[in-house]
C-alpha cells in the first residue's frame, strides 16, 4: 500500500481528469484542483469531490502529493509558486513524458514522474487498468510510493528513468500522433471522392490489432513499398497528382520503406 | 441466395486462404486450388477439401465462378490462359484493389471484382464476418451474384465501382501499409535503448480504436506538431540526430501536420 492517501492535481486537462477519476474510484482523498481558468477546474473538482480554485494560494497544502499534469512549459513556473505556499518539504510529481524529474529539484525535497503513457481524451473512457505508468523519483522511497500510488489504478506499473521515458515519448509520436495522421489523410483522400471512411475501420484495427498482439511490425510491414511494386507505386501516385501532400508523403513514406527493406 | 455453389482459386496467398476457407466453411464447394507453386496449393487445398494443382489446365472446368487471388500484374495473362481451358462463357472476379475488372473483358462474358478491404496473413485469424466486400461487375446478374456469394461470409458487402475502389486502396495504403511503416520506427527507437516496445501496445490500440469508434482522425490529432510546441520538436530532433530515417521523417510529418492544421 502506498503512504499516500491524498492528492491535489496542478492541472484539470485530459490527462489530470482520468487520473484524478482513477485515484478518487480507488480510494484516494482528491483534496484540489487547481487550473488557472476556473471553470475547468471546477468541472473536474465536482466530479471528483474536490475543491476547486485557479489560485495556487488556495490549493489543499496538506495533500500528500501534488501532481503536475499542465503542459511542459510552465512546470518550473508553477512548482516556484507551488514551493512559497506549500515548503519544501512538500512530495510532487508530474505526468510529463519529455520533462526531467530534476525540474523540481531546486523546490522540493521529494520529486518524480508519474507518467501515464497514453492518448487521453475528456470525453473517452479508456481501461487505465492496461495504461502503462512511468516512474522515476529521486530517492527509492519516492519511487515505491509512486509506483505503490499508480498499482492502485494500474497493472502495468514500471520505473523507467528520465532518458528511457524521452526514448518512449520520441516512440509515440510515431507509433501515436504520426499515425494519427495517416489515418487523417487517408480519410482526406476518400472524402475527395465522396467515399464512405467507414470502409477503411475494419483494416485500421486490424493493422493494429495485428502488433498489439504480438506480430513484429517490420516483419509484417505489407504494400507495394515492401514489393517494389514499382507500377502500383506509379498509379497511386498519379491518383494523387491533386493532392500534395498526400503525394509528397506517400513518396518519402515509399522510399523509406524501400531503403529499410534493402 | 447466390447461384454459385462452387468455385476455383487461381492463387493461394494470404487472400485467397482467408476466402477460400470462409466460403468453404459456409457450404460454398471449393473445387481446385492452382498455384504455380505446388506446395502452396496443396496446402489451401487440403485444408478446404479441394483439388491442388500447379497446371491451368487442370483446374476444374465446372466451377461456378474462378477467383483469381494473385499478384495484380499476372492476372490478364492468367485470364487468357484460363480462358482456352475453360471457355468464354465462364464466370470469373479478382481480389485486387487496383486492377479494373475490364482486365477479364476480352476474355469472359461475366466478370467482376470480389474486394476484401483487409489486410491477411495465413496464419492469423480474421472476423471475416466484418470484411467489408467491395463487388462490382459487368452487369446487374453479375454484381449480384458476387454481392449474395460475399454476403454468405460478411456483413459488410458494398457495391463499389472501379474508380473508387482504387480510391479506397490509395487510402488503404495509409491506413495499413504507412501505418505499420510508423510502428515499425517507433519500435526501432526504442530498441535502440534496449527500451521494451511492449509499453508502446495500449497507446497503439487506443490510437486506432479511438478513430474505429467514430472520432474524426482531424479532431483527435495530439502532439507536438499539431500544438505548434517548437521546444518540444527541437528535443525530439535533437534525440534523432543519429537515426536519419526517423528525423528525416519526423520533419516532414511534423511540417505536414502543423500545414494541414493551418
């Protein structure tokens, strides 16, 4: 069990909304949500049973943990002001994939990372069970609360250290928001010609579905690229004559796949 | 009900194994299986109960309709040869996504296209039931022939003609092939660090099921590039600086992204 029976969140985005839910369903007292805009605090505050406020002055200061989830630009700002109200002797961790757990450093006595590796939407629920957490602190024993705190609402509970998390962040915008984008244009190119994208759903979960359950993706990789199929290749192209982008994308993404299959 | 009780593949790769199994097991008589390869014949065919054989002209003259599974680029001079076996009155449709059916034209009376917007492997099962089927053919007797044989195996059959078909397969490529190219990256980075690629797996589903569940791929882009976070990128950059492949792309998808959210 982790010492930490209490939580206040810097932060009401995506990412402290499904957290702040997880903790509460799992017993930990949210005591504050503070967010400088109000309104998204207190949305976030009634669900969870917490006070809201959009003044660090006002935030619960006997929280056991406070828990950054704003983005990575203001972490440093707002642990400054975070440190005059609350000392430091205080325990924080952030949820940042890219920032260093030494951030905190000169603030805090105890820090780390508590960092969900996951697309989290408001509006979606998602199995947080199966999120894989990310942890790192500064001493063993922030580390095993942290990692006791995330078992709580994970199975998939990890300490990785700041190098390794940035290596896996790098990893997901490839394996996440790049593909995101494919699938972007790719609903692009049907819409043009008023083509239903329903069509292309049973394909984009099993091109997933195939690696998640365990198929190597380069062993898998399918397409004309992998086959030189040098007249397909041709006629998608000048399918794409009118569509930028798309064709300058579709070149680059061929030619790679043909130099890492050499 | 589909007036084709029986057919024949010219082919036995992923499509045609997928195909020839599901009609099979939905009571449709799969008569011979060719494959210039003859170890691959023998395979589907005894798994479907068929005859196998490596010689056009052993296929079986009998079959209600001839489905030819094969590379796109040897499907005419297969149709020709098919052809003074079994007469221009046979019935026969192909698999792939780019080739027009009029490919079959001077050569059959009935011909048309027998689609499966999926990606297959032999050794991976699929819920053909959610296949969607693209059929189009030379006359209404023909298309709904196709439409009631697929409708036997899917749910999900569609009439679509030839134009945009190769629409839906341009797409295809970035929904399938560009995507997998992605993981296929993510997981060299992290390999790279000896960082387990397993952490990436739920952030893989949860990105493709989020679209498969009816987000717009447009509206649910996250990350660095659709922000505009400059700080964010330059670290990502300056990370890749010794993997080309991925920095390379990492800068052009990035410019494509922060274009296309302009």
């Amino acid at each position: 069990m982790s010492r930490i029976k209490s939580v206040s969140f810097i932060g009401s985005g995506n990412v402290a909304t499904h957290l702040a839910k997880a903790l509460a369903n799992s017993g930990i007292n949210v005591k504050s949500i503070y967010s400088r805009n109000i309104v998204h605090a207190k949305l976030l505050g009634d669900l969870v049973g917490a006070k809201s406020t959009d003044k660090i002055s006002e935030i619960a200061v006997d929280s056991d943990l406070f828990i950054f989830s704003i983005n990575d630009s203001v972490i440093g700002d707002l642990a400054k002001k975070l440190k005059e109200k609350v000392g430091y002797d205080a325990f924080v961790a952030h949820t940042s994939g890219m920032v260093a757990s030494e951030i905190f450093k000169e603030y805090f006595n105890d820090f780390g990372v508590f960092y969900p590796l996951q697309t989290f939407k408001k509006s979606r629920n998602i199995d947080i069970n199966e999120v894989p957490f990310l942890i790192a602190g500064n001493s063993n024993t922030v580390e095993n609360n942290l990692f006791e705190l995330a078992s709580m609402i994970s199975d998939n509970v990890h300490f990785i250290d700041d190098a390794k998390r940035k290596v896996l962040h790098v990893a997901a915008v490839f394996a996440n928001n790049f593909t995101n984008f494919m699938y972007s244009i790719s609903d692009d190119i049907v819409q043009k010609e008023n083509v239903d994208f329903q069509l292309l759903k049973p394909l984009i979960k099993e091109t997933a579905m195939k690696i998640v359950d365990g198929q190597n993706p380069k062993e898998v990789q399918t397409g004309p690229a992998v086959r030189n199929d040098i007249s397909t290749i041709n006629a998608h192209l000048s399918y794409l004559e009118n569509n930028a982008t798309a064709k300058q994308l579709y070149q680059i993404l061929t030619k790679s796949i043909v130099e890492a299959n050499k």
